[in-house]
C-alpha cells in the first residue's frame, strides 16, 4: 500500500491512498477515517465500509445526559444496478463465516480532502463518487453519491440503492443486544425510524432523481467486528433495516441521504452540497488561524537550518491542525453547565481525550490545550476551557474524567491539577489575559493551599521533605498507574518523579502571579516552598548509578524505584525545570539512548525486566504492557522541549525524529496520530485511533520546528 499526497481545495491538506488489488482487503480493513461534529459525535469508519469496531456508523450522535454519545446508524448497505443490469455492491459487511466477497471489491481509490473522507468506485463503465460530512455543532450527517464519469451513451440509467441498518445503543454498548422494535414512520418523502424510548427517532431524507422509498424490513446477520474479537470483547452482532431507498445516478445531480436526531428545521436547513462546502470553509479558516499563529516572528536565527524544503513539514503541521479541531467540543450532554457558563459571558468547552471510546478527561485536556489551541490560534477556545474547568474545582482538585453521559466528574487525580497551572501559564503567555488570571487566582490560593495541607487520595506536602507525595489504596492517581483487578502492574504510590516537577512548576508559576497581583510579601511562603521542593528533589530523585532520575521514592515499602522511565523529563522539560541543570545531559542522554523511537518514546526502558516489546491481546494483555514499554506519542513534546533547552540548534536531529509522525499519519486513522504503539519495531499503532495529546504535541513540536527552519527577515 502507497501514500500520495497532494495540495487539495484552495489550501487544504489532501491525502490519497492506493493500492494493489492483489493485496487483497486486508489494507482497507486496516485503514480508517473519521469525521466529527463538535459535540462529542462523530462518523468514522474503515476504508473498506466494513465496520470494524462497535465504534464504526455513520452517525454517532452526542445526546443529552443520560443518553451521552449513540449509534444511530451503523451501516449502509450500497449496491449499483448498470446499464447492463449488473448489480455492483460499493461494500459490505464481515461475518462470523467470513469477508463479504464484495468488500472492496469496486473501490477505485479513497482521499481525505480537508480532511473529509472521499470514495471513488469502479461502477461498470463509470466512476461513482461518494463524501460524508458532518455539519458542524449537529448532530446530522450527509452521504453524498454522484456518477462523476459521462452518463451512458445510449441514455441507460444507473440506479442506486441505499438500505440504513441501524441499532441503537450507547456507542460503547454491547453488540448482542435486540434489534426488535423499530418502527418507521413516513410523511411527504421524510422518514423517521423509532426505536427504544430511550433514543431520539432517527429522522431521514433521501433525495435524487426518481428517488422512493420500499418498506422491505430484514436483518443484516452475524456481522462480526474484528478489532473487538482481537481485544477480547463481544464482537458479533445483528443490524436492522426497515427497508430501502433508490434513486437514478446521472451526472447531472447528487443523490444524498440525510440523517438526524436534529428537527425537521434543522435537517432541511441546509442541502448537502452547502454542508460540505460550509466545512471545508469552516477548515480553510482554522489553517489560516494556524499559520498566523505559528508564523516565526521578525528576527533572524542565531544559529543554522537545516537543508531541504520545508513543504512535508507543513503538510504534516495542517493535517495535525484539522486533526486537532476533532478533540475541542460543546459538550452537548451538560445543559446546566452551558447555562451557567452563558451567565458569564462565556461558552462551554472541553477536550475529548480520544476517539472512539474517551470522553473528556482534565489531564488530557491540560496537556492538549496548548497545542490543540494556542498553536492553531484558538486562543478565545482555551480561556473558554480553563474557566471551565476552574468551576469544577472540588478539595483543590479538578476532576480527572467526565463518564459517559453523565454530568459530575470524578476526581481521582494527583496531576491533573498541577497540569492546569501549566495550562494557564501557557494560556497568558500567548494571550497576556490578566483578567483571566485574576478570576482564577482564587482557586489556584485553594487549590495551593489543599496541596500543602494535604487533601484528597493521599496528595498533600510531606512535612520532612516538602515534596508531594499521592497514593490511596484501590485508585489510579499518575498518568502511568494501570491495574487489573488487584495486579498493580505500575505501582506508583508515594513521591512519583514528575509528580513533584509539576508541583515546583505550579509552586513557582503562582508565587509569581501573587507578586504580581498582590505583593512580594504574599508569594514569599509559595516561594519558599517552591525552592524547598527543589533542593529535597535534587537530593532525593538523582539515581547516580545510572545516570538518571528515580522514577519514584519512598514507595509503600520505603523503597525507591530507580526504572528508567520518560517521567523524568518533565524535570527538565517545563517552564521552571526542577532538575539542577549540570545534570540535564546525563537525563537526556539516557533518554535518547533507552526511550526515544519515531513515534514517540518508551514508557520503560528495554533494559528493565518488566519490559514488555508489543501491547495486543485481551484486556489482562494489554494492560500488563500499557505502561511496560509502549511508546506514548504525546511524549514527544516534552522531549522536543528538553532537547531545546540542553541542545539549542541542533535541528537536523529534530526533523529526523518528527518525520516519524509525518509517516504515521498515513496509516491506522489517516490524518491523525494514535494513542500509543508497540515499542519495537514496525511500531505497529494501538490504543485509540485518534488521541487529543498525541495530536496536541505533534502538533506542538512540529509547529516548533516549522518556526525554528523558515527563513526570518529583521
């Protein structure tokens, strides 16, 4: 399988894939797409049309909570009569007995153009056309069918045929579950299919020349999701469809299938060929707002470029810029907290951790904000998120995760909070909003002062040292915390290494916003147990033997854990780096050697016993490997960062490392980055198709080094 890329529309990324017909289906099961709304929804799917995961319909809608995100169309059923009277299927489905001999078996080839998916089809003499779009802030989707080849010569029609197969469920839900019940209701060419109470009807318009509708209900049997077999989970399931809809193909008009859960009002608003117009403007804005953002400023460099063009560097920067926008949302579940926010003046916004099966998680989202908006120029966006998120301040913690449809957090984190003051010195560093700053200093006061009084799930000041120590029995407290049933895979409790850089970050970050707001007499204590920090981390955190830092100590057993993990970067890596400095290059060495891979970095060196080289399997699998050396894509950030600080100018090295990203974003879900990968060789992708951070610091770095290589005037 190759990848070309070209320029697409006026300015926007495209990305075509092709392939052999002698490699057979496999590549197209493999490959996916996906669009979403900005609420939380979303399409996606395989290259194929052959869902894959329970994740995989065409629309997957954000409801209010209780309900949270839905499958309300999981499938469509495509075939092709010709002039010949050939019957050609554009996809299908696989089975518990097997592929469908049809899948991919008429596709010509698939692009992403602006990130929106295109098919091209092979329908006897003719090429067919196929686009999904999600309408921005609703919960609709268009598909979209036109003959893009001339019309038969003899006046023959080409007649297309649509059947939606449909089970409702929660998008994550279980795939056995009944598809009895449904019942369609048809008045003036609009159909609404109901199901359980539970769900909204699913409302559909099919228009196109001759276009009709036959009630024809069946069950499409036994269709089998292969990812969900491979990670251990219930994996085949039944699909309803009440009947079919047909309508000529000709060159002279599209035929579209429309559907919603939004009102008639909103569905009729707008045609098909205006919703994807309207997003690809929508997308050209975004771009533009990002190399405003990213543009280098009027100075020269002080020290040498890399050689050769820079246009893959800027292709990879704009697919990264549209990925981004996937993750920011309107929650559309938390009605009480839009209309509290829009008594502020302010609007709800939030980050989803990934895609399929994350919802909105504050580390993720304190991590992501600076490249999902402040490198693509979505500045009014992040001062949005952060109010957001300082409204749900509970014991001076900010929540970890928002489940799925429901409105209360749950705040079972010791870093998520230290990463929300990053978060905001990033926010005024970009933006200079005082006023924001000063609403907000209130609650970092209590969120400082539950920290050094020690608060929830054991995170609080140890008194002999003042370093942070965190860990209650039963919970999962650092981002690196995995557990299966009572296995604690990575036993974390105690004074974890980045822990307490981020606490020294967030201890110096507020003094001086308090001697800036207040007075000097003011940030003395915050000052003077930021430097305490500092001198205990120093002592305490520095492994000589390897030449590294600790990755935890004074554990539950009083040991110390000397396991070479990314961690340690962070001591280096933010904005007021606790590591004493003469001991940068030792840490960064040790990184580069151990960890360090094309996509990211390791989570525990291959050295370690507990080192395990590839993440598959089922559930008890996955999660002994998740932290045992799977490489972390969103790791490369504070590593571009560190390296800025201990090798300025050594850019080659760089663009070497982030060309890793660029290739990736030509497999598993094009046009994004994965969660995580194996952590040998090929790197195989895993975990989440579409990751918030793993984009966000992509992004990040990528645009850093775009800045760092373009020629500047001054």
């Amino acid at each position: 399988m190759t990848l070309s890329r070209r320029s697409g529309g006026a300015s926007l990324p495209s990305r075509t894939l092709s392939w052999r017909k002698g490699d057979g289906v496999e590549p197209l099961l493999a490959a996916e797409w996906i669009v979403t709304n900005g609420l939380g929804g979303y399409a996606a799917g395989t290259v194929s049309g052959a869902p894959t995961r329970r994740f995989h319909g065409l629309l997957v809608a954000s409801l209010p909570a209780p309900q949270g995100r839905s499958m309300m169309l999981n499938h469509l059923v495509e075939t092709v009569r010709t002039e010949s009277g050939a019957i050609v299927s554009l996809g299908g489905v696989e089975r518990a007995s097997g592929v469908d001999a049809t899948v991919g078996a008429a596709l010509r080839d698939f692009r992403l153009e602006g990130g929106l998916p295109v098919w091209r089809f092979d329908v006897g003499a003719h090429v067919l056309e196929k686009r999904v779009v999600l309408p921005h802030m609703q919960n609709t989707a268009f598909v979209s069918y036109r003959l893009i080849s001339p019309p038969d010569a003899h006046g023959r029609t080409l007649r297309l045929q649509v059947r939606p197969a449909v089970s409702f469920r929660p998008h994550e839900g279980r795939l056995d579950g009944s598809v009895e019940g449904y019942a369609l209701l048809a008045e003036s060419a609009r159909y609404e299919l109901r199901g359980s109470e539970h769900y909204p009807p699913l409302r559909m318009r099919f228009l196109g020349p001759r276009a009709s509708f036959t009630l024809s209900e069946e069950s499409v049997r036994d269709v089998l999701y292969r990812v969900e077999q491979a990670r251990g989970y219930d994996a085949i399931g039944d699909l309803h469809t009440p009947g079919y809809f047909r309508a000529d193909l000709g060159s002279d008009a599209d035929v579209v299938l429309v559907v919603s859960t939004e009102s008639w009002e909103t569905v009729q608003a707008l045609t098909a060929r205006q919703a994807n117009d309207a997003e690809l403007v929508r997308r050209e804005r975004l771009l533009e707002r990002a190399r405003q953002s990213t543009r280098p400023p009027a100075r020269r460099h002080a020290h040498p470029l890399p050689e050769g063009p820079s246009d893959d560097l800027r292709q990879t920067v704009d697919e990264l810029v549209l990925a981004a926008d996937q993750f920011l949302i309107t929650p559309g579940s938390r009605i009480v907290d839009a209309a509290r926010a829009h008594a502020w003046g302010d609007e709800v916004r939030t980050v989803i951790a990934g895609y399929h099966w994350f919802t909105d998680w504050g580390r993720d989202t304190m991590i992501s904000l600076e490249g999902l908006t402040l490198a693509t120029g979505r500045h009014e966006d992040a001062g949005y998120i952060l109010r957001t998120f300082a409204k749900y301040v509970q014991g001076g913690l900010i929540p970890n995760m928002f489940p799925e449809g429901e409105c209360a957090g749950l705040y079972h984190t010791a870093d998520a909070t230290l990463w929300f003051f990053h978060a905001i010195d990033r926010y005024l560093y970009a933006t200079g909003d005082r006023t924001t700053l000063r609403l907000l200093l209130p609650v970092l006061r209590e969120i400082v002062d539950a920290h050094l009084r020690g608060t929830h799930f054991g995170i609080g000041v140890d008194p002999q040292d003042g370093l942070l120590r965190q860990g209650q029995e039963g919970y999962q407290l650092t981002w690196m915390d995995a557990k299966m049933g009572d296995w604690i895979v990575t036993p974390r409790r105690g004074k974890a290494v980045e822990i307490n850089a981020l606490f020294y970050n967030a201890l110096s970050l507020f003094s001086g916003w308090v001697a800036k707001e207040d007075s000097e007499a003011a940030a003395a204590p915050f000052r003077e147990a930021a430097a305490r920090v500092r001198a205990s981390f120093n002592t305490r955190f520095w492994y000589p033997e390897g030449g590294h830092l600790y990755d935890v100590v004074d554990g539950p057993d009083g040991q110390d854990d000397a396991a070479c993990r990314p961690n340690q970067l962070f001591a280096i890596s933010l904005p007021h780096p606790v590591l004493a400095p003469e001991r940068w290059t030792s840490v960064m060495d040790v990184v580069d050697r151990e960890l360090l891979t094309p996509v990211g970095l390791r989570s525990l060196s291959p050295k370690h016993p507990d080192y395990r080289p590839s993440y598959d399997g089922d559930l008890a699998s996955r999660d002994g490997a998740y932290h045992q050396g799977t490489v972390w894509a969103w790791l490369i950030g504070p590593f571009v960062d560190a390296w800025h600080k201990v090798r300025p100018g050594e850019l080659t090295r760089l663009q070497q490392i982030l060309h890793g990203f660029s290739a990736h974003l030509g497999e598993a879900c094009l046009g994004s980055v994965s969660e995580i990968f194996d952590a040998e060789p090929p790197f195989a992708p895993r975990g989440c198709v579409s990751q918030a951070w793993s984009v966000a610091e992509g992004l990040r770095a990528a645009a850093t080094l775009e800045r760092a290589r373009e020629p500047q005037s001054g």
